[in-house]
C-alpha cells in the first residue's frame, strides 16, 4: 500500500532533502543502465546541497516536493528553469522541467501527473507557451508517461553523465 503524500512548493529549507531524494531517485532510475561510477559522479556534481540551494534562490526556477504524509518524508520533486535544450525554435516564452523523480514505489500513484499539472498551471499563469524536457533515449516509462501527458519529440542532445554521454529526446508541450 502506498503512503498518503501531500504535494507543495519547495522551500529554501528543503535544500538537503532534494539533494538527498535527487541522489536516491537518480541512482534509483538509472542503476543497471548506466555505469556506477558515472551514476556517483553524476550526482556528486548536480544533486549537491549547494545547487538546490541555488535553484531554490533563483527567482525564475519553481521547485514541487512530494512528500509522505506519515513521517514527511520527502519522495519525490519537480524543477522547473530556464530552458537550455537545443531546440529548433527556442522561444523566449520556453521553460524547462529540469527534473521530475519520484521513487519508484511512489510511482504510478498519480503524483507524476500531479507534478506536471502543477508545472503546467504554473507555467501558463506565468505566462510561458511551452514547456520543455528532456529525457534519456532508452526510459521507455519515462518517455511512454510524457507521451500520454501530450508531449511531442521537438528535438535530441547529447546528455553527459558522469564521463559518459548518453543520447536524449527533447520533449515539448504547447500550453
């Protein structure tokens, strides 16, 4: 049975949390597809206290947590920033989700949906256009999720991992 979770904005103080759930959730997605050692380094880089510290300062970034009812534990988030997705035709009135992770036995629940509602209604009241992501080549639950939440392929990139590259579909969605 899956715990009660309540969605809600991030706070400042949420920094070590995300830095935790980004680390557990990214090892979680990506364990036996990509290299450990890449998986570690990836997150020894990204998934710091100090760079949720920055995305939670900057005024143009949004930041959802899921959190466990019983205990608050936090299990999933959802970054939303400035777009820097090589696309065809990049628009001033772009934003990207970031990152979007929950753990996996939070997964299926609903909170996934949940989260891109909320960055959409977010975005749309903000006054963006189109909402961006990108997302691993070979994530087929990933990409077949964004697909049922109305996103296209707009676009690919090399996605670097540690010291490896990896191959990214860029998806879009029209607000």
């Amino acid at each position: 049975m899956i715990p009660a979770c309540t969605l809600r904005q991030a706070q400042p103080a949420d920094a070590p949390a995300l830095s935790l759930v980004a680390a557990a959730t990214f090892l979680e997605s990506y364990a036996g597809q990509l290299r450990g050692e890449d998986i570690q380094l990836h997150c020894s880089r990204h998934h710091t206290t100090a760079a949720y510290e920055r995305w939670l300062s900057d005024a143009t970034a949004k930041c959802w947590v899921v959190e466990a009812e019983q205990g608050s534990a936090m299990v999933g988030y959802q970054l939303l920033a400035a777009p820097d997705v090589p696309v065809n035709d990049p628009q001033p009135t772009d934003i990207e989700i970031k990152r979007l992770y929950l753990l996996h036995r939070f997964q299926g629940t609903g909170l996934g949906r949940a989260l891109v509602h909320a960055a959409i209604e977010w975005a749309r009241a903000a006054g963006y256009r189109r909402l961006l992501l990108g997302v691993y080549s070979q994530n087929t639950a990933a990409l077949a999720f964004y697909a049922r939440m109305g996103f296209e392929r707009v676009g690919e990139r090399t996605f670097h991992v540690g010291d490896s590259d990896f191959f990214d579909y860029i998806l879009g969605l029209p607000l």
